[in-house]
C-alpha cells in the first residue's frame, strides 16, 4: 500500500463536486482511501490523521487543490489519472446544467432574466462573497450569504448598506432561512403559523421550527442573522431588522430569538427593545443562564433550543408558559434498554464524545454537560476559551467538536452534507479505550445529505466490530432534526438508526441529556 499526491496550485473547484470525485475514486478497484481537498491547515490535519500527509501537501497553500490517494502500487496512478479526468468534465460540463441552454454568469444577468426575483442566495468561496453579496444588494435584492469565510469588516458594510436600504442581509454563515415559507439554505419543510424566528444560529433555527413542527405548530418567518451578528462589532445589525420585520407582521404572534451569547451591551439593547415590542417573544441566547426572575410580561428567557419551542408553542395556545428539562416519554422508554447497555460498558470508559455537523447543536450540548457534569467538558468551539481543545483532531476527556465549524468546511463539504469527515473521527473514538459513549446529530431536510441515517449507522455497525475486538461496548444516541415532510423523512431516519441499535431521542437537549446519565454510574 502506498499514498501517491498531486498538487494543482492555484485552482479551485466548489467542495460538492470534489466530495463526489472523492466517493468516484474510493470505488475504484485498488483504491483503500481517496481526498480531494483544497490545501487548508484543517485538512492538512485530516490527511495527517488518516495518514495521507507528505512534504508536499505541507508545502501546499490554503489556494492550492491537493489530490491524494492511497492505495496499490499498480493502481495509485490510474486513480490519479481518473481525478484529473473527473476534474476537467466537471469544468467542461459546468454550463449544461438540468439541460438548460442558457445559464446567467453573474447576478446581473439573472436579476435582468428575472425581474421579479427579490432575494439572491450566495454561496461561493469566501474570498468572492463579499464582492457578489455587494453585487446583490446594489440590485435591490435581500441577502442569504450562505458563504462563510467574509471578514467582519465586510459584514459590518453589507449589513449597514443593507439596512439603510431597508434590506435583509442574512448572513455571511447564514446556513437557514424560511421565508414566505420558501426554504433557503439548509432548511426543513415545516407548516406555516404564528411563531417568527430570528436566529444567529442555522441548526438552531432548524431545531426549534422542526420541534414546533412536530406539535403542529408553524412558522410565520424564520430569518438567519449568521453566527457573529450579536458581537459588538455587528451590533446586532440583522438581528435588530428581523426583529423589527416581525413586529410589522401581522401573521407572526409570537417572536423567537436564537443564538450564542450576545456580547452584553447588545443583549441589553435587544431586551430593551421587546419590552417596547407588544408581542410575546421568546429569548433563547444559549450559554446565558437565565434565571425566573428575568421573566417579564412580554420576554420569556429560556436556556436550551427544545425550551424555546416548548414556550412558543404555549404562547401560541395563549396559555402560562411552563419549562421542564425532564426526558420527553419516548426517552424515558429508553432509558430501560439504554441502561442495560451501559451495564456492558467497562469502568476505565469513562468518557462521552460527541460530533456535530450543526453548530448550535454541538453548543446546546455543551450547556447542558455543563450543567450537569462535574468534569471538564472540551470543545473546538468552546463555552470558554479555558476549555479549547489544543488540538481540534484530538479529543480529551468528555470532548464535543463541531464538525461544521470553518477550521474544517475550507474546501470541503459541510458535514451535513458529507460523513465523511465525521465517520472517521467515529473510527478514531472508538480506538480511544476510555470512550463510554458516542453522541450524535443527524440533520435532514433540503439541502443535506440525502439518507445521512443509512450511511451513518453502517459505519457504526463496523465501529461496533472494531470496539468488539478490543472486548468493548460503545454505546451510541443521536436525535434527529427533521419533519416527517422532509425529503429523507423523519421516521425512516429515526427507524434506521434504531435498528443500528442507536439511542434515539425526541430532540438533541433531550440527547444530551441521556448521554449524561451513563456519567452517573460509570464515575462511581
């Protein structure tokens, strides 16, 4: 077995199309394992770890395209060969697309094509969402920057442009949007009705509206703000114009605020301005740690994504509103079966691992460990800066790492999109002899992977060989976020990891929380 790499400095391809390249050349007779991946620091530590690095690949620069394939001798170069053919009939066939004879270039073209277009959806190369997110604005056109990778101080431009404008600029990051019950980005197919969300957060959006689609409850408008809107820097630009939005929107009743903790001179800001609001709203700023008193007439504070929607919900009903963080039924069903298994667990696996492709999940997770674990619970991205992971491609004790973060989504898909990345991160935990238990979110709906659950409990199934070998039980949870109405559909998610013999819950607090419990009797 050898790894043969080629570098092709300077050119760049979009990171759907390498992942699909890659899945083409790991199918290929001789082939043990295949990358195709711009040249990034983050992906330079995958190659490293799935032992495909070189003196060439640490030479390469973030702009350069890395090829590297492992595998027979007689093979490697025919496999390289077939990469580079891939590569080129994906630049030649670009403008075919869905048999369309014409395809606009640029924004221009399509806003003159399509005049009664009103909002543009971005996402390019961050280096050139700035300048097409400009573009867009001086169109008259609102904003869903999915790119990330834009400086703050781009931001700060787009969205004062924006706003003087009376547009939206959602973003950069802004991964979710529902608007007018359109899905942009990563979204779900979820009923209409009164809750409008504004949210910092795109899996946090998702997870709250899907929640609420499951009580039968609907959303008016959800409207992304990306993740570094509330930092002082931003001030909270979008967040104050989506607020606003919802104000004047006769069909929205009740407001939902998501996101991290806002810097607190925005926070105060924003507390200021719905005690003026006359509607209802929902306040969920993870990490925050709201107490009753911070209750009003008018705001409700809430701690975790399943209290946001279970308040809105209530609202909605006009009733008092009434938070439990207690295991919805379904999990306390579990709970039988899920002790038997950590009965089977040996006493030196102490530890929980969890990965995320949704950020505001991984997040949500942590404030719930932290509340509840006596140890230290690390992170990529952490509550505090004291508890970041040295290294984001080595647990360490209790570890929660947001496969969706930049440092690993620079020239390659996101993880709601491709496994990938994640299924050998699983591979890597299992191999650690002191996991106990492995936590997992599955995100559905419109552009994510379309069967995640299938290609994921596969891979648990061969985890599970891996941890026998050693004569060890790794247990696994996972919750889904998702709506039955979903392209992937819920329940044939949920069933397929169930029969995987994953731990299923209503929803990711609820996971989080059960994966706490195996803490208890293994520590004693």
């Amino acid at each position: 077995m050898v790894v043969k790499t080629l570098i092709k400095h300077g050119e760049y391809h979009d990171s759907v199309s390498l992942m699909l390249i890659a899945e083409e050349l790991r199918r290929m007779v001789g082939v043990n394992d295949a990358a195709v991946i711009m040249a990034t620091e983050a992906n330079k530590g995958f190659l490293r770890n799935a032992g495909m690095e070189s003196d060439e690949v640490e030479a390469a620069f973030s702009s350069d395209l890395v090829i590297c394939i492992k595998g027979e001798v007689d093979d490697i170069n025919k496999a390289l060969n077939e990469a580079e053919r891939l590569l080129s009939s994906k630049q030649a066939g670009k403008e075919d697309v869905g048999g369309m004879s014409y395809r606009p270039k640029t924004l221009r073209a399509v806003a003159k094509a399509y005049p009664n277009s009103n909002v543009a959806v971005i996402s390019v190369a961050g280096k050139y969402a700035f300048y097409e997110a400009w573009e867009a604005l001086h169109l008259g056109l609102h904003v869903l920057l999915f790119s990330d990778n834009v400086s703050v101080e781009q931001e700060i431009t787009l969205k004062r442009y924006a706003h003087d404008h009376g547009l939206l600029l959602m973003g950069p990051g802004a991964g979710t949007a529902i608007i007018n019950g359109v899905a942009l980005g990563f979204a779900n197919v979820v009923p209409r009705g009164p809750i409008g969300i504004v949210s910092a957060a795109g899996t946090g959006l998702q997870e709250v509206s899907t929640i609420l689609a499951k009580q039968g409850v609907g959303i008016s408008q959800g409207i992304g703000t990306g993740g570094r809107d509330l930092k002082v820097e931003v001030g909270g630009i979008m967040m104050f114009d989506g607020i606003k939005a919802l104000q004047g929107d006769d069909t929205t009743k009740v407001i939902v605020l998501i996101s991290k903790p806002p810097d607190s001179e925005i926070a105060t800001k924003i507390m200021h301005r719905l005690d003026k609001n006359g509607k209802p709203t929902v306040v969920c700023f993870l990490g925050s740690k709201w107490r009753t008193e911070d209750k009003t007439e008018l705001v409700v504070p809430v701690n975790t994504l399943k209290e946001a929607a279970s308040a809105a919900a209530q609202l909605s009903r006009g009733e008092a509103v009434t938070i439990s963080n207690q295991l919805t039924d379904n999990n306390i069903e579990l709970s039988d079966g899920f002790s038997l298994a950590i009965k089977r667990v040996k006493p030196d696996q102490r530890y929980l691992r969890a990965l995320y492709s949704g950020g505001t999940l991984a997040y949500e997770a942590q404030v719930i460990w932290d509340e509840i674990l006596l140890d230290r619970v690390y992170a990529n991205v952490p509550l505090r800066n004291e508890d970041k992971l040295p290294d984001s491609h080595k647990s360490i004790g209790h570890t929660i790492i947001d496969l969706g973060d930049e440092e690993f989504t620079v020239g390659r898909p996101h993880p709601m999109i491709d496994n990938d990345l994640r299924i050998r991160r699983l591979i890597q935990e299992v191999n650690d002899p002191e996991v106990a238990l492995i936590l997992l979110d599955v995100v559905i709906g419109y552009g994510a992977h379309p069967d995640p659950a299938s290609e994921l409990a596969e891979a648990i199934n061969e985890t599970r060989k891996i941890a026998q070998g050693y004569n060890r039980e790794i247990v696994f949870v996972a919750s889904v976020t998702g709506t039955e109405a979903d392209p992937q559909r819920l329940s044939r998610q949920v069933k397929c990891l169930r029969e995987a013999g994953i731990f299923v819950c209503e929803c990711n607090a609820d996971a989080a929380r059960l994966a706490v419990k195996a803490i208890g009797g293994l520590l004693q």
